[in-house]
C-alpha cells in the first residue's frame, strides 16, 4: 500500500495521541500486515526480532480484548478500525538459527560471521532466565511499536499506544500463551473522530532530563 505522508517532520512531530475514532472507517488487512512489514525493520537486539502481533479488527475480537481491557480504554478500542496487540516473544531465540542461515545464504555475510553469531549470541540466550528474555522482548517490542505509530500516520491514520489493561489476563483474552510471550502494548489504529479535538500536550525540557559523561 503507497505512504501518503512522506514528511518526515510531519510524521514525527506533528504526531499526537487520538482515542476515539470514526468507526465507519474500515483499514483493509493487506494494508495493515503492509504496515506491520515496515514497522518490522526496527532494530532488535541480537536481530533475534522477539516481536509478535494480533490484529484486533472484529467486534468479536475486541469483545474478547475489552474483557481485559480497563473501563477508561473502551472507547478507542470500540471506535479503531484496529487494534494491533504487540506482544514480546521469549521464544525468539529457538528460530535464531534460522533467520542467520538465510542471511548467511543469501550472500550477506560470510560463513565466518555466521559461526561467530552462532558461538557468541546464541548461547546467550540459550542459557538466559526468563527476566533476561522478558526484559529483551519488552525493548524490542517497543521499538517496533514506536514505528508502527509512525508507519500509520505516514499512511494517512492515527494511532495511540496504551497499556490500560490487566497484564495477567490479556494474553489469553489475544489468544497467546503467558508462558512464551509477555505483553508490551496495543496501538490502536484509525482517522479520528471529526468531533474529538486533539489534545496537544507539552513536553518536558530536554536539558534537565539530560545529562553530558
């Protein structure tokens, strides 16, 4: 699906939060797996991409999501023409190979450099815990999550991210399992509500949340 919006600066700095939005406006699949695809070239730790979503678009589904979702949150998630669900993935690893033979086969590095990412990150996570694993998954589902927010506005949407649900029953009200994935946001996706006035709000001076070694 073609970017309407190729501003760079528009994109990113005229971004605001939207929580309602006009419910007639229906994003087809094709171009939401579009901008998923695009989402996905943000960086990840290790390129291990510990990312997973579900696409909430149904009124069944978000039925099923508003059961784990806080009362304050029902009216983005009723009014979005979706909802993409990020979930990390602490399983990541377990297809690492996978991912590093292709790279490695189509001629983007040389077996050398696949038997060093094999014999130095691999065994890191293979042995690690799962705060370890959650922490990673937690960051990279972040960053992909900062780049859909961007990817939907460049494709003519808003989109708000939130975390206003309960974490322990979310995943399985998504159809995942706590054991392997662990939640790390939902965006709600769509044009705003003509009525709704957005809220632009200030942001704190970067001077005194920084600081120079």
């Amino acid at each position: 699906m073609p970017v309407t919006n190729n501003d760079f600066s528009q994109v990113m700095f005229d971004r605001h939060s939207v929580r309602r939005f006009d419910p007639s406006v229906t994003i087809p699949r094709a171009e939401l797996q579009a901008m998923i695809a695009s989402a996905t070239t943000a960086p990840s730790a290790c390129n291990l991409q510990s990312w997973h979503f579900v696409v909430i678009d149904t009124p069944e589904a978000k039925a099923k999501f508003k059961q784990a979702a806080m009362a304050f949150n029902y009216p983005q998630v009723d009014t979005a023409s979706a909802i993409v669900f990020i979930a990390g993935d602490t399983h990541s690893h377990l297809v690492y190979r996978d991912v590093w033979q292709k790279v490695y086969e189509a001629g983007k590095i040389s077996k050398e450099k696949l038997d060093q990412i094999f014999n130095t990150f691999l065994p890191l996570y293979e042995h690690a815990g799962r705060d370890f694993l959650t922490l990673d998954a937690t960051i990279d589902g972040a960053m992909v999550g900062m780049q859909l927010l961007l990817v939907a506005r460049a494709h003519g949407y808003e989109a708000n991210p939130f975390s206003g649900y309960d974490f322990k029953t979310v995943l399985p009200a998504v159809g995942l399992d706590p054991a392997r994935f662990v939640p790390v946001m939902a965006i709600a996706i769509g044009r705003p509500a003509a009525d709704v006035p957005v809220l632009k709000t200030q942001r704190y001076d970067s001077q005194t949340l920084t600081e120079f070694l």
